[in-house]
C-alpha cells in the first residue's frame, strides 16, 4: 500500500480536495450537533513541533481526541531530536508505534526527510516553505461564504511566505487568480513556484493588487525565524498593510482573511480584521474541520456516508 503524505498543497488533486471538502463539510455539521463520531478510535497522532504553535497544535490534538483517537506532543527541545538524534533514525521509530505523525518545523527539507523514512502518512504542519493546512482551511471557508473558488481572485498583499506559496499551488489546483504584491526584496522565489505563471501576477502597489478581488489575506510582516528583521521590515512594509482604502478596491463583497496572530495597525488595521468583511475567526476554526477530514482521508482513505 502507497503511503500518501501531506507536506504541500499540491500534493492532492482537485478531486482528493473535492472529497475533503465533502467531508469536512459533514464533519463540522456532526461537531457543530454534538454528533459523536469516532472513525480513528484507537489511532494516535503524533505531533513533532520545533516551532512554536497555537492554532496548529489546538486544532490538530482536540480534532483527533473528537475523531475517537489520541494525540502526543512532542517539542524537539524535550526529545531525542533536540539532543542530534538523525531524522531518518526518529521518523522510523515514531511511525512504528503511531499511524499518522504531524511536523511543524523550519527547513523544508526537514519534513521530505522525515517523510521519506515513515511507515505512515506524514502531515506539514508548516515549515518555512510550505503551510498547506491553513490555505486548505482558508479555501473551505471561502467556499462556505461564498460558493466556488474557481475563476475567482485572491489578493496577496506581504511577504513572499510560506502562506503565499500553498496560494500558489492552490490556485493551480482549484483554478482561481492570485494578485501578489510584496515589497521590493521580499518577492517570489520563483525556485518554489512551477514554471507556469498564468495563475498569478504580481504587482508594485498593493492597492492594484487588490482591485476587483474576491478575497484580500495577508500575514504577518515578520515571520518566526525572522525575529531579527524586525525593524527592517517595519519600515520596508510601511505601504502593505490591508487598510479600509484598499478594501474599497475589491469587489463589494470581498472577504478578508488572515492566518494568525495578527498585529493590529502593522499588516491591517482593527478596522478592517475586526470589520464585516473579515472571516477570520471562522478561517481559524476551520483549521479543526478540514484537518479532521484530512486526517480521516489518509489513515482511512476515502470515506462515503
């Protein structure tokens, strides 16, 4: 059996993501009804986090406590790995007593390493290059307010990220537009993007970027890892926080969307995440529903009820 992992947005196709958007739709109705429904009892996850986390380890361990199963969290600093144990050597003997293991880390590399030696799937919890749990839960919430993504456009307005990155995959995927607009030196590393560009186009004022879109996002304008940066990209960021003018540039009834945490008068302003248009807090639960779903999908495969 073909073990199926997780370590980036287009490591699913269009219909796997159709499915889990099925069942993640069916999943959050049985949660939302106090339905129990426990298709991994007797299963355990384990969560390897070298980064710090919230909503990722929130939604990852109560999503498999609700799904009948159990979830172990491990930091690298209080473990083996933290002391030079090898990845290949830790991947192998964690996959041997859980069946599905969760990474949140630095380096890409990292998790294909740790993937290429598990028995069981491997899920990207997020690494410097990839975040594809979270774009898969703003796509959800998205089709939740307002139908089908696809043929729709999606505005990008910081850093070139990790965030960004799945953007892109997805847009591939589900066949929408991506306006990307960083500031200079902060763009695209076109190494991490595929050799088709059709799917997005970048722009030098963040205000363009945003004109007629169906959703503005954004995130923090310094990511964990770039703490040292900090004053520098105050300053080279200045002009791309989503505020209510550039708002006013996307289509009447544009959503705004960021990952979190989120500082306030930096990337967007209180008004504007805190205003009718912004879905935030939904798009923060949704990581709970689509990861159950994905979760589901690769200990169990696919699921009809």
């Amino acid at each position: 059996m073909t073990i199926k992992h997780y370590l980036q947005f287009s490591d699913l196709t269009l219909a796997e993501y159709e499915h889990l958007i099925k069942r993640a739709h069916v999943i959050k109705r049985k949660f939302k009804n106090y339905e129990p429904y426990h298709p991994l009892l007797d299963r355990t996850l384990v969560m390897v986090f070298e980064k710090s986390s919230t909503r990722t380890r929130l939604s990852f361990e109560a999503g498999m406590h609700q799904l009948g199963g159990t979830a172990i969290y491990l930091n690298t600093r209080d473990s083996q790995l933290g002391r030079g144990e090898p990845i290949e050597d830790a991947a192998q003997v964690m996959s041997r007593m859980s069946d599905v293991i969760m990474v949140r880390t630095f380096g890409h590399e990292i998790i294909e390493r740790f993937a290429a030696y598990s028995r069981v799937p491997v899920i990207n919890g997020l690494t410097n290059e990839h975040h594809p749990c979270q774009v898969l839960a703003d796509v959800f919430t998205f089709i939740e307010h307002r139908g089908s993504i696809k043929g729709k456009t999606v505005t990008w307005i910081g850093d070139a990220n990790n965030m960004l990155y799945s953007w892109l995959q997805a847009a591939e995927v589900f066949g929408f537009h991506v306006n990307v607009s960083t500031p200079r030196g902060y763009d695209i590393d076109f190494k991490l993007v595929s050799p088709d560009h059709s799917h997005f186009t970048q722009f030098d004022n963040p205000a363009d970027a945003c004109e007629g879109a169906h959703l503005v996002t954004t995130d923090v304008w310094t990511s964990m890892g770039f703490e040292e940066e900090n004053a520098v990209r105050k300053k080279a960021f200045a002009n791309w926080n989503v505020d209510a003018e550039k708002m006013r540039h996307a289509a009447p009834d544009a959503l705004f969307m960021h990952c979190l945490p989120a500082h306030r008068g930096e990337e967007v302003t209180a008004e504007v995440i805190d205003g009718p248009q912004s879905v935030v807090w939904d798009e923060a639960e949704n990581r709970l529903h689509v990861q159950k779903a994905l979760l589901e999908y690769l200990v169990k495969g696919k699921v009809e009820e």
